[in-house]
C-alpha cells in the first residue's frame, strides 16, 4: 500500500510539473533561458512527464505500464540533475527535487519489477 501512495505523490509531483513546462508561465521561462536549452525543448519535456505521470496511474492496474513510466522519469530525473549541477552549476540544493522524485521512481520501478 505504501509503494501506491509513493507512486501517487510522483506522479502528482511530475504530472503538474509537466502542465507547468506546456503552458509555460513566466518563472519557468526564466528557469528554462538559465539552463541554455532551447524551449521548444521544454514543450518536449513537459509532454514526457505527462506521458510518464499517464503511465504511472495505469500503472495501478498494471505494472508494466509503472515500469514505463518510472524509467521515462529516471531518464528525465538524471538529466535535471545533470542540468542543475554540472550545466548551469547551480548549488546541489536546486538538485534535491529532481533527485528525490529519481529516488521515488526508482523505488516504484525495483517494487514493480
């Protein structure tokens, strides 16, 4: 029960994140312009982690679709951490989220596998 809780705070977590990247508000325009990708790249994003986000709620009635969608976030979560730390070079602070919801997303992936 408690490995469906988790999978139901990331895939909140990273669906509204991914709402944020499509419609684009101004603070994630400015966070997107520091981190010197292009932003058609940030629609792409925001697309894979609602995608990913879709993916984990199937996942409650079958886990390959969980093991899908963890392994799209594990992809997406390695690169925000690549970004923030070694990219842009931001304090590993910036980094606690994206590698909290890796950590989850792994333990989603190894519980469902």
């Amino acid at each position: 029960m408690a490995i469906k809780i988790l999978q139901l705070v990331l895939m909140v977590f990273i669906g509204l994140g991914g709402v944020i990247k499509i419609i684009k508000p101004t603070f994630q325009i400015e966070h997107w312009s520091l981190y010197q990708y292009p932003m058609w790249f940030m629609t792409v994003t925001g697309i894979m982690e609602i995608m990913a986000s879709l993916a984990l709620i199937l996942g409650y009635w079958n886990r390959y679709y969980a093991l899908i969608g963890c392994s799209i976030i594990i992809v997406l979560m390695l690169g925000a951490i690549y970004t923030h730390i070694i990219r842009v070079r931001q304090a590993l602070a910036m980094a606690i989220p994206s590698t909290l919801c890796l950590l989850l997303a792994i333990i989603i992936f190894v519980r469902n596998y």
